[in-house]
C-alpha cells in the first residue's frame, strides 16, 4: 500500500509540471491578434513593456504596440496590392543592393581593423603638413593667449596682478596654486586658441586681442580681467603644425585606408583570376 502511494504521488508531481509546461507553451503560443492570414502572438510581445511598468500603462503600450502592428501589416497589404510587378522588382533590387552593400563595408571594415597601420610618425606629419601648406590656410584668427579673471572684492588682487605680470615661471606655479580662486584662466600661453572662444569669456574688443601686448586690463562690475596676447594669426594664414596635428592625421589615415582597400580588391581579383573563379569572355 505505500509503495502504491509513493508511485501515485510521484506520477502526480510529474503530471502538474507537465500540465504547467504546456500552459507556458500555450500561453506563449496565444494569438493576442490577427490581420488576414499574419497573426501576432503573445510571445511576440515578449520585451515590449519595460520593467516596473504598472498594469494601466503596460496595457496601454501593448495595445499601441497591437495597433501599430495592425496599420503597419494593412498598410503593406494595400501597398502590395497597389503596386505594379515593376515597381516590386524595383524595390527588391533596391533591398538586395542595400544588403550587399552592408555585407561588403561590414567585410571592408574588418579587414581595415586587422591590416591598417594606424601609427603615424612626427616625421610623415611634418612631410604631408609642408606638402600640402597651401591647403591649410585658416578661417578663423588663432591667438597665444594668457588670460585672467577675478573678482573685485579679492584681498590681494595687488599680488594676483603682479604675478601675472611677471614672466618668472615661479610666479606662474604661484598663481596656478591659487587657480581655484579664480573665476577662470588660461595661463599656457604655447598653445593656439581660436579667439572667438577667448571672446566669450574676455570684454576685450577683437581688435584688442588681435595685436600682440604685453598686458591689457580691464574692469568692471563683475570683477578685473588680464590678458597678455603672445602671438596673433589672422584669418587666411597657413595654420600652424601643432593645431592641426589631428586633422593631418586622419588625411594621412584616410589615404593608408582608401590604399589598402585598393591592394585588397587586386589581391581577390588576382586569387579568383588564378582559381579560375573569375574569366571575362
């Protein structure tokens, strides 16, 4: 008797699982919707609702999902029905085009990411940059600025004056200790800054801040502004190296791309030549 119970229990359990795994498959299999032959199922709706989505907004988002499944299917069918076997033709040319097309720079950008050389020396930069000096000319006025911006209420404003004055590199780490005491500054004077950026901070005219000075002050309200302009270049001047290094870069990088891809495309037309995948009659 209770071995008869023990197999009764067991064929029990293993017939509610059962029962639950098929209600899974049928709950999964469910037609939430139907537009002549095509039917939408519940499965289909699986990762539609994000998470923590109450019950009122997530039957609203499924049931938008439903709708625009429906006139998207609708749509298509009367598309279909109001287009001629030409224009089909047409599109589906149009559709394998595009496939091949992203097959072929999907095939082109992973062999760019295996073969080309992406290091380019100081050397093939300064070559390609006096090549091409002509073409580097610049649209905007490029200044070596050193400017300063602090508030009028600062108690040793006579010491902040002076140390930006000054041309002692001792004087500078002075004040860029004191940097956070600064409403904003730029003190590396070596490098080019497009002046329009310098004008949104400086009430200094661009007439001002395009000759070269030793020091230029201005105040008011809001608080006392420095400037030393190191060195100017106009608009239409021959950019210099060092602010276009970048730039230089990815032309050179461009042509090693646009080169290989050449090679490549001589190497597979040479290999299916010789395999005989290739014959022009």
């Amino acid at each position: 008797m209770k071995y008869f119970l023990f197999i009764f229990c067991i064929v029990l359990f293993a017939s509610c699982d059962l029962f639950k795994i098929q209600e899974k498959e049928s709950n999964a299999s469910e037609i939430v919707a139907i537009v002549n032959t095509e039917k939408l199922f519940r499965k289909d709706l699986e990762g539609v609702l994000p998470k923590n989505i109450n019950k009122g907004d997530s039957l609203v988002l499924v049931n938008s999902y439903i709708q625009n499944w429906a006139i998207k299917r609708l749509l298509l069918e009367k598309a279909k029905n109001n287009s001629s076997l030409e224009t089909v033709n047409q599109i589906d040319d149009l559709v394998q085009d595009y496939k091949e097309s992203l097959l072929i720079n999907n095939y082109k950008e992973q062999l760019i990411k295996q073969k080309l050389d992406t290091i380019v020396s100081e050397e093939e930069l300064e070559k390609y940059y006096l090549l091409n000096k002509e073409n580097f000319k610049l649209n905007e006025e490029l200044v070596k600025i050193r400017y300063l911006h602090v508030d009028n209420n600062m108690i040793d404003i006579d010491e902040i004056l002076s140390l930006f004055k000054s041309d002692d590199i001792n004087d500078l780490e002075e004040l860029e200790k004191r940097e956070l005491s600064f409403k904003f500054h730029q003190f590396n004077d070596s490098t080019w800054t497009q002046l329009d950026k310098v004008l949104l901070k400086l009430p200094f005219s661009k007439g001002k801040l395009l000759k070269k000075t030793k020091f230029i002050e201005k105040q008011d309200s809001i608080g006392l502004y420095l400037a030393t302009i190191k060195d100017v270049l106009p608009r239409n001047s021959i950019a210099p190296i060092s602010y276009i290094t970048s730039t230089i870069k990815q032309m050179i990088l461009h042509k090693r791309k646009i080169e290989l891809l050449r090679d490549i495309e001589k190497i597979i037309v040479k290999d299916a030549t010789q395999n005989n995948n290739f014959k022009i009659y």
